[in-house]
C-alpha cells in the first residue's frame, strides 16, 4: 500500500524572492541584513531530519517562515562580528495544558568565544503554531 500525504498549507517560493519580502528593521542596513538573514534561513533548513513530524520541527519551521524577529537578532549578532552556533528546541516549563515548546538560539563571538543566547517560546498544541512569547534573552538556569 502505497502511503497517502495530504496537505493543508504549502508554501512555495524560491530564496531569494523570500529573503527580500522579510522585513528589514530601519536600524540594520540592507547590506548586513540579507546575507544575516540568508545564512540563518540555510542554517534552519539544513536542519536533520526536518520533515515537519516533531513538534520542534513544526517550531522551527514556523518561526522560519513567520516569525521576521529571528531574522533581525541574527543580523544585529553578526554585525557585533557573532555567528550562530546552536539552534535547540525544549519543552516549555510554561507547558500546562498547552504544549509549549522554547526555541533557543546561539551565537557565538568570534574573536572572545562568548555565547549569547536568545529563546522563543511556539505553542504547537494545535495544527498550525503560533509564537506564545517574543524572542528575549536566554540565561541558562
């Protein structure tokens, strides 16, 4: 029996055409702000094993393609000479009867090897996810 796969949103574009339509923030410049966002947008779909079946894969792909505040931080770490070095997705201790999950980013700078890190919090109880909390800092506990 051949499996059956039924879709209920596709989205279809190239890179380059999805890169332009992120909105920029007035304060970083469109020279620093593209190749941030292109090197982060590659960095999420070279992700393993991403089907779109987990919850963190459905976070990730959520925020990737909704969520232009990602985006933004990435180009403000770079220009401050930080690449991102880590993407994690964990449980939320926000998770009650909602099933909440916080994507983490990393970025790490160059020349002093400090790590900074930045979290999201998605709430992927139902079929389409939405952001629960904007992106803020993270402390490790």
């Amino acid at each position: 029996m051949v499996p059956i796969v039924i879709f209920d949103q596709i989205y279809s574009f190239n890179r380059e055409s999805f890169i332009k339509s992120i909105p920029r923030p007035e304060k970083i410049s469109a020279k620093d702000f593209g190749p941030a966002a292109q090197e982060l947008f590659d960095s999420i779909i070279q992700i393993a094993d991403n089907a779109g079946a987990t919850d963190a894969d459905r976070a990730t792909n959520y925020l990737a393609l909704r969520y232009p505040a990602i985006y933004a931080r990435a180009a403000e770490s770079f220009a401050a000479n930080s690449s991102l070095t880590g993407l994690e997705v964990r449980p939320s201790p926000l998770s009650g009867t909602r099933k909440i999950v916080e994507v983490i980013f990393s970025y790490t700078n160059r020349e002093t090897d400090a790590t900074e890190k930045f979290f999201v919090r998605v709430d992927v109880t139902e079929e389409f996810p939405f952001l629960h909390t904007k992106l803020s800092p993270y402390f490790d506990r």
